[in-house]
C-alpha cells in the first residue's frame, strides 16, 4: 500500500514538474530568434542627425558610425551618454572634421555636412539657418555665441552676491557658501572655453592641419592625382562605405608638414581668417572670465580679512574686560575694610559710609566709560592713520615716483634728520616738483594754441 502511494506520488511530482516546462516554453522561445533581443553593441549606435546635402536640401535621417566613417576612437565624442572629460574638439581626420562643443556637435565633408541636435531644439534651429551658407563659421559662431551669454548672464548672479556680500561685511561667514556654485559653473565655462581656444589655436597654428581643414581643395587636388579618382586604383584597399576611412597613402602632400604661411591657398587664408576671429572672441571671453574670478577671490580675501579682524577685536574686548574686572574687583578693597569690624577711627565720622559708596560707584563707571570709549574710538583712529599712510605710499608710488630720486639726494646732503625734517623735505620737493610739471602744461598748451 505505501509502495502504490509513493509511485503515485512520483507520478504526480513528475507531471507537474512536465507542465511547469511546458508553460514556461524555453524551448520553443529558443527556436524563435525574433523573441530575443540582444543587446546592442557599441558598434550599433544609431544617431539621429540632419545631412545638408550639396543640392541645398536638408535630411533629417539616422546614421550609424560605420555609415558616418567614424572611427572607434571618435565615437565616444558624439554619444551622448559618454563619460569623456573632453569638452570640446576640432580635428581633422582623413576626409572630414569632426567638431564637438558645449553648443553643437557635427562632421563636415567635402560635399556635405552632418549636425548632431544640440542640447535645446532653439539652438538646432538655428544653426540649421544658418550651415547651408558657412557650415564651420556658422557652427564657431554659435559656439561662441553660446559660450558668451553663458559667460554674460553667470556675471550678472556672480556681481549682484558679490555686491550683497560687499555691503555689509558684519554677516556670517555662511555668505561666503552663495559663492559656492557659482564657483563651479565659473569653473565649468572656463573649461570649456580653454578647451575650445586649444582645439582652435592647435589648428590654427599648424599648416598641415590648416590643409587638411580645406575639404574642398582636398577633393580637388586628389581628383587631379592619376588615377586617384579611378575605380580600379584603390579597389580592394578601400571600404565603399561613405565616410573618411581612407587610405593615408592617398592623400598625397597632405600628410607632409605644410609650406610657409606664404604659401598658403585663398581657402587656407580664409578658414585661418574665421577661426582666428573667434579665436579672439574667445579670449576675451576668457579673459572676462578670469577677471570675474578674481574679483571672487577678492572678495574672499577681504572677508578672511574681516573676520580675522573682528576675532582679533573679540580677543582685545575680552582682554579689556578681564582688565577692568580686575579693577573691579580692587574697588571692593575699601569695603571690605570697612566691613571687617577692625578699631579705626573712621567708624563713627559722619557722611564716611556714603563718601565710600560713591566713590566706589565713581571708580566703576569710569573704569566701564574708559574701556568703551577706547573699544569704540580707539581701533578707528590707529585704523585711520594706517589708511592714511597707505594713501600716501599709493600717491608716493603713482604720482611722484620720479621725485624720490631728489628727495634721497636731499638727505644724502643733509646727512641725518628727524622724522619733521624728513617731512619738511618731502613737501618743499614735492611742491616745487608740481610747479615744474605746471609750468610744462602751460609752455605745452601756449605753443599748441597759441602760436
């Protein structure tokens, strides 16, 4: 009898474990390929692009990097999801330009050019309106353009904190921290705008890259090489495939340094022309920039000065009070004299107890009146006559720097003096020094106006 029940039981186990198989189907799912996706490889990455084609009209397709000629090195510069540090690029491969900024992304050909859509829609459009007249000057001037109002509208936040920070310097030191993020998206633009001016300078300054950034006189000349145009010279050492994976070989001179700027073709002369202009723009942009950040740590200095100031304060303060406590302390003396029950013959004089009070009371509120007039008074005259002085050392060095020569030798002359003397000195040579340089502007004014 257990014998039939654990045979049953088996059966039963075995044709459960028969219909999960079969509702699971893994088999039948194998055999459809169509069910299976695989993932896709990096070699099929599919862009969605807009192709000006020579015609004037313009596509908006998908293309793959084996369709684009891109090589595996250059595809992570226009995946949108990649990790690469490189902000911007210009460079030159065997039969196109790659060129990636913040604002836009595109690969120029010969015959045609290939934009990448920008971050926003606006911006796409407007480069689109533009390309069919001057692809790379119209793809630098939105760079540029983008580059500078980034740079523009970051100013406008940075000057208005700064200007709030720099109003009043009695804050808490957590004013410092607004800075914060403006630093950081300071420093991001700054990137981008170094990355930029080195792709540009990089191209600008070599020949040879300058000659290979002309895809027209390219085409040109390798069309006029014998046989570099047939079907039959480059067959089976070449891909049919659209692009710029080509042979090195074919591009002749090209490959060579370029000859002098003397040398250079009207294409040449033209595309460094455009790329220098904005290569200028950009440094001003940069330097705007750098100026900017100065001011920020500008800012910060002076705040890490106001704050080692008001703690060098708080210390002076406390040290004050300790003094005065002291003081205070000592005023109890003749209390406590008085109070020790001690045989003298001031107990029993009249008018003594209150003469004692209020002089103890006097001496407090002089001791109190004396340490807050010289918290309050005393640090601005010592800090008054420390800017005077800088006043006149920046005078001394901006406006009478060549008087110095007259006043060294006057105390050559007179050997050792006083600090009055000194001053005495300085003042008569000074003095004589502006009516020198004023009857100069009028002989000047009188024989440019009056002869």
């Amino acid at each position: 009898m257990r014998l039939k029940l654990l045979v049953d039981r088996g059966r039963d186990l075995a044709a459960a474990f028969q219909r999960h198989i079969a509702a699971l189907g893994v088999v039948d799912q194998m055999k459809d390929t169509g069910a299976i996706q695989l993932p896709a490889s990096p070699g099929r990455n599919f862009w969605e692009v807009l192709e000006f084609r020579p015609d004037g009209t313009v596509l908006e397709t998908w293309k793959t990097p084996d369709v684009l000629g891109l090589h595996p090195r250059d595809v992570s510069v226009f995946a949108t999801d990649s990790t690469l540090t490189q902000r911007a690029m210009l460079a030159v491969r065997n039969q196109a330009v790659l060129l990636k900024t913040e604002t836009c992304r595109a690969v120029l050909y010969a015959d045609r050019a290939v934009l990448f859509p920008a971050h926003k829609t606006r911006a796409t459009l407007r480069i689109a309106q533009q390309v069919k007249s001057a692809v790379l000057e119209a793809l630098m001037a939105e760079s540029v353009r983008g580059l500078e109002g980034k740079g523009r509208r970051l100013s406008v936040v940075a000057e208005t904190v700064l200007n709030d920070i720099n109003s009043n310097f009695s804050n808490s030191s957590g004013e410092l921290q607004r800075l914060l993020p403006i630093q950081r998206k300071l420093t991001e633009v700054q990137q981008d705008v170094k990355d930029l001016l080195e792709a540009l300078t990089c191209i600008v300054e070599d020949d040879v890259q300058l000659k290979r950034l002309c895809l027209s006189d390219r085409a040109a000349a390798l069309a006029s090489v014998p046989g570099a145009a047939g079907p039959g010279a480059v067959a089976g050492k070449r891909t049919h495939k659209p692009g710029f994976k080509e042979l090195r070989g074919a591009e002749g001179g090209y490959s060579r340094k370029g000859d002098g700027a003397g040398q250079r073709s009207p294409a040449m002369r033209m595309a460094a022309a455009i790329l220098e202009s904005y290569e200028f723009k950009l440094t001003a942009v940069h330097g705007y920039l750098s100026e900017l950040e100065a001011s920020m740590e500008q800012t910060k200095t002076v705040w890490h000065m106001q704050l080692d100031h008001q703690r060098n304060r708080v210390l002076r303060v406390n040290l004050l009070m300790s003094i005065a406590s002291f003081a205070a302390m000592s005023m109890t003396v003749p209390a406590a004299f008085f109070g020790m029950n001690l045989d003298n013959r001031l107990e029993a004089a009249p008018g003594m107890f209150m003469f004692v009070v209020n002089c103890s009371m006097g001496t407090g509120l002089l001791m109190g009146g004396m340490v807050y007039v010289y918290y309050k008074f005393g640090p601005k005259r010592r800090y008054k006559a420390r800017l005077r002085d800088m006043r006149s050392l920046r005078d001394l060095l901006v406006f009478h720097m060549d008087d110095m020569d007259d006043v060294i030798q006057e105390i050559k002359q007179r050997g050792q003096v006083t600090k009055t003397e000194f001053a005495q000195i300085v003042r008569e040579l000074l003095e004589l020094s502006e009516l020198l340089r004023m009857e100069e502007h009028m002989d000047d004014f009188s024989r440019t106006h009056l002869q």
